[in-house]
C-alpha cells in the first residue's frame, strides 16, 4: 500500500517538473491511476496550457500602445502562473488535492479524461 501512495506522490509532484516531468507522470499515471496523481496531472496541464498561450500572446505584442497595455497584462498573468505552479508544487508535496485558486475546477472539468 505504501508503494502505490509514494507512487501517487511522485506523479503528482513530476507532473509540476517541466513539460518531460509531466509526460513522465502521465505515463506513470496511466500505468498505475491513483485520485492525487490524476488530480495534479491534470492541474500541472493547465498550467502548461497557460504558459503556452501567454507566450504565444506575448509574441503579438508589438502595436504601441496597445502592445504595452498587453504585456502588462500578460507579464500579470505570468505572474500567477508561477504562483499558482509553486502552490500545486506545495500541495503535491503534501498530497492534498486543493485545486488551485480560481482556475483549479476548469482543470478538473476540462481533463477529466486524464
């Protein structure tokens, strides 16, 4: 029983390690699906998603005074998604399940797949 929790645990806390550290732990996870690991994967995803986006965005952000108002807003944004990474990092360790502030049920519903 022991196995399978420090299993769960390391999934959780691999789905936060880069995007390799969340391939690993979905495989990990496919392979042996446990509630925590299943609830980070998913957790960890958006974040990437997140990430992702904004820096896609930040790469249209060249119209005066528009860009300025846009790199504003996503350097904001950025700042939250390590915010909210370094919390799912903290709750992983933990082995709680807290979804992350304000976007952590849209992770839960949107990959419910995972």
């Amino acid at each position: 029983m022991a196995a399978k929790k420090d299993q769960a645990q390391l999934v959780a806390i691999l789905s936060y390690l880069t995007i390799l550290g969340w391939i690993v732990a979905l495989v990990l996870h496919k392979q042996s699906p446990t509630k925590l690991g299943g609830f980070h994967v998913r957790q960890a995803l958006l974040l990437i998603v997140s990430a992702l986006v904004v820096g896609i965005l930040n790469n249209f952000a060249f119209i005066p005074i528009l860009g300025a108002l846009q790199q504003i807003i996503l350097s904001l944004i950025t700042v939250a998604i390590v915010v909210f990474w370094i919390w799912g990092l903290v709750t992983a360790i933990q082995m709680k399940t807290e979804p992350l502030p304000v976007i952590g049920q849209w992770a839960q519903d949107w990959f419910k797949g995972l």
